[in-house]
C-alpha cells in the first residue's frame, strides 16, 4: 500500500500538542483591525485547540503529526 499524502494547507496550519491534540491560530486577526478593540485583537493572539467533531477529519488530513 503506497504512502499517504499529507494535506500541505493544513499541516501548515494546525501543530500537536504532547497529548496529540491539535493546536490552531485563531481567524480574524489579518485585517480591518481598526474596528476592532485591543480586548479582542489580544484574545485573538492566542492559539486554540481545534474541536472535538472536527479533530477526527483533521487526524485522517495529517496522518503523520
């Protein structure tokens, strides 16, 4: 059986945690930052883990992480 491809896009995006979970960067910080306030734009700083109903799609996209 041949080898399986990783999803570049997402494995650019998305790193494992120690335990195996996925850790992600939060969306809305590129652009159009003058509407929003500090309190927001601080929050939007920190990385996420991705979801539950979403990790195991995400785990079949990156077999080796």
């Amino acid at each position: 059986m041949p080898k399986m491809k990783t999803k570049s896009s997402a494995a650019k995006r998305f790193k494992a945690t120690g335990t195996g979970k996925l850790k992600r960067n939060k969306a809305n910080k590129s652009h159009i930052l003058t509407k929003k306030t500090s309190k927001r734009k601080r929050g939007l700083r920190k990385a996420a883990m991705t979801d539950q109903t979403n990790e195991k799609n995400m785990k079949k996209i990156l077999p080796y992480l």
